[in-house]
C-alpha cells in the first residue's frame, strides 16, 4: 500500500498547483479547474489522513467535499454561462461588476 | 506588477516546500492505526453519525441545480414558444 506520507506530499503539489492556477489565470474556467484540484487535494488529504488513523470521518469528509464541489461547478459553469452571454467572453478581467 | 507577480511566485514556491516538507513528516505519519476503515464502517457512520448533515448537503444540491437551470434557462422566442406549445406567425 502506498504510504499516506506519500499521498500527502502529491496533495500538497497538487493544492500548490491549484494555487499558483487560481492566482494566475484569467480564464474564468481554467481558475474554476484549479480550484477543483485544490479541493481535490484537500479531499487526498482526508482520505491518507482516514487510512493512517483507521476512522471513516475522514472518508465522510471527503464524499461531503465532492459533493459540495459538484454544485459549485454547477453553479460556476452557469454563471460563465450568464458570463458569455452578457459579455461574449469569459476572460475575468472584463468582469469587475457584480450588477448585471 | 512584475514586482509583485515574482513576490508571489516566489511565496507560492516557499508555501509549497513548506507544505511537502511538514506533510511528508515521518512524526506525522508515525502512530498509525492497525484498524483500516471499511466500506460498512463508513455507510453506518454517514447513516447514524451525519445522517442531518447528509440531509441539509441532498438540500443544497437540490438549489444549487434548480439555481443552475435556472441561471442557464434561454428565453430567446422560439424556446418560449415551444415551451408553452404556441406556434410562430
């Protein structure tokens, strides 16, 4: 089995990853990507950390975290929708207003 | 602005080292438990332990996807009048 130090460390690279994306992309689905690998990494966290003490919370956190994920994308994915359709592009710098 | 760009190139490289070095700790992975979690282990903790959490997350998914229909709904003419069974003159 692979050791949960392992899967930490790769949760890590990939949360930084998800990061560095989320800082410096302006392509508002490529940001919403990154932050899905964060949550991501997140969830291989709780998932080494549930193995490495024998408890199932863990596993509870991580199917909560996807699912949780899953609306946001929705969410996400229909707002660039509204996004496009108002603005013909999804590029987040020529989105500075919250008003319609 | 190039200034900052590498500031946070620069933190996000030292964040990520830090991250690696702490996670990947042998004294953090050093009292293991022997009992792995099994998938019924799991069912029955969802089920009895965060059974209303569970409830509230099936809620919030429920209005995130009426609220995503909702945001992408298309009422150009035609859709309007296909959806309510009229015909265009």
């Amino acid at each position: 089995m692979i050791e949960p130090s392992w899967v930490s460390a790769l949760s890590a690279l990939l949360f930084i990853i998800g990061l560095g994306g989320a800082f410096t992309r302006k392509n508002a689905i490529i940001v919403l990507m990154c932050i899905e690998l964060m949550l991501n990494a997140a969830n291989m966290q709780f998932a080494a950390a549930a193995v490495h003490h024998g408890d199932a919370t863990g596993w509870v956190y991580t199917i909560f975290a996807i699912a949780i994920a899953a609306s946001e994308v929705a969410i996400g994915l229909a707002i660039f929708l509204a996004m496009y359709g108002k603005h013909e592009s999804i590029s987040l710098d020529d989105v500075d207003v919250l008003k319609n | 602005m190039k200034f900052l760009s590498l500031v946070t190139r620069i933190g996000l490289l030292s964040l990520g080292m830090i991250l690696v070095s702490v996670l990947s700790a042998d004294e953090v992975w050093a009292d293991s438990s022997d009992n792995a979690p099994t998938t019924s282990g799991l069912a029955d903790t969802m089920l009895n332990e965060w059974a209303l959490p569970l409830l509230v997350l099936g809620i919030l998914m429920s209005v995130a996807m009426i609220g995503a229909a909702y945001l992408v709904r298309d009422e150009r003419r035609e859709n309007l009048l296909w959806e309510f069974g009229g015909e265009e003159e």
